[in-house]
C-alpha cells in the first residue's frame, strides 16, 4: 500500500504527501486530507523559498524586520509602505539608493530582495565589481549570452556598491548593456555612495554614464540617505562602553 502511494504521488507530483501521512493526526477523513494537501503546500513554498535565496546569491540574509529607515528619505512618489509592499515590482520601477558609506543601503537592499523571494519572485544580487568580472570573463570565453538571458529573466536584479571601483571600458560597456536590458523589462535596484554627477569617475565616459543614468532613473524611485555610518556609530558607542 505505502509503495502503491509513493507512485501515486511520483505521478502527481506530490513530494511531501507520503511523509506527511506519518505525521499528520487523524481526526476525520476530511480533516487529514485538508492537513496532508496544507503540509504539502507548505513544504513547498519553503523549499521553492530557499531554492529563490540561493539564486538571489545575497552576500547574507537580512529582513525587514530589523531595519531602520530613521536615515532614509523618501521622494514624493514612495513610502516606507509602498517600498516593503514592492509596489515597485508589479510596475517594473527602479529603485535608486544614493548616500554615504555605511548608512544602510545595502541592508535595505538585501532585505527587500529577501522579501521578493518570500513573494516567489526570481532575484539575482550582484557587488557591481563582481558582475563587471563576471561579464568580462563571459564576453571572453563567449558564453555572455546566456549569462545575459539570465540576468534579463529576474524580477528583480539589485546592483550593490557602485562607485567603490571604476571600470575599465569594456566593463563599462557591457554593465551598460545589462542596465538597458532591464529597461522596461525588469526592475533594478542600486546603491551607490556617489551622486550621479561623480558616475562618470567610474564608468569613465560621459556620453555612456548620462545614457546610463537615463534609463536607471525614467521610472525610478530615488531614496536619499543621511546621517553617520551605522557601523561607525556602533563602533563608537562600543568603544566608550
């Protein structure tokens, strides 16, 4: 009988069901239905979760839970609500997270990215001076393409910490061409601790960083951060403890 269930579930699909009738209590034949059928689901959302989390590649996993938004200001067209709601997601909006080193940006951009994980969208996380590798090696070993269709198939691709490394022009180049991609397509989200103005010292052409900033910024919603570094601060009141 219990081989006889395991093929029945092989055949639909039903991954978790033969384990979840060793677990689950009988109280009615309704009831252990509903509650095996409710374990299944369950058992897969948290596996298609972590199976979204190890593609997303964060550096580590933070939530919104914990996170501070005292130094983040809004522009008129966002709010806190609307920003943890991924309102942005469904319209295929950027969002732009400009402010010195150490004021959470990046925090805030993982936390959202897990957050769109938990809501079973596909997210790729990338240190701007990794992917620029990444595309570099691809375009020399001719297997960009590909890399490129999976960039352009995510929700959400969140580029962290640019202004830290200036590239070379063919990394400027094909980042370019991966920002454009996404243009209506996908949305993008990035931090960065410079201005716009100060881009051009990275990417090294003005005509490119102007097209560039064209298309993160149509559609965009640009958070501003203020105030001293949070790591600073903690390191700060730690010492004077």
């Amino acid at each position: 009988m219990r081989d006889d269930l395991a093929k029945a579930c092989k055949t639909l699909h039903l991954a978790h069901v033969v384990e979840a009738c060793d677990t689950v209590a009988f109280e009615s034949k309704e009831q252990f239905m509903l509650d095996v059928l409710k374990t299944e689901i369950r058992l897969r959302e948290e596996n298609r979760l972590k199976r979204l989390l190890k593609k997303a590649s964060f550096t580590q996993l933070k939530t919104l839970e914990d996170y501070d938004f005292s130094a983040v200001t809004f522009p008129e067209n966002c709010t806190e609500v609307m920003l943890k709601d991924l309102c942005f997601l469904e319209r295929k909006e950027n969002v732009l997270m400009l402010g010195k080193v150490g004021t959470g940006k990046t925090h805030l951009a993982i936390a959202l990215g897990v957050e769109a994980c938990r809501k079973g969208h596909s997210v790729r996380f990338f240190r701007v001076p990794d992917l620029v590798a990444i595309l570099q090696d691809k375009h020399e070993s001719g297997t960009l393409a590909r890399f490129q269709k999976e960039l352009s198939d995510c929700d959400l691709l969140i580029l962290d910490e640019v202004g830290f490394v200036p590239f070379h022009q063919t990394g400027a180049e094909l980042l370019f061409h991966v920002i454009s991609a996404c243009y209506e397509h996908n949305s993008v989200m990035v931090t960065s601790n410079l201005e716009f103005g100060q881009w051009n010292t990275v990417f090294g052409d003005t005509r490119l960083t102007a097209a560039l900033v064209d298309r993160l910024v149509h559609h965009a919603h640009i958070l501003a951060f203020t105030g001293e570094s949070f790591r600073l601060r903690h390191a700060l009141s730690t010492i004077s403890s």
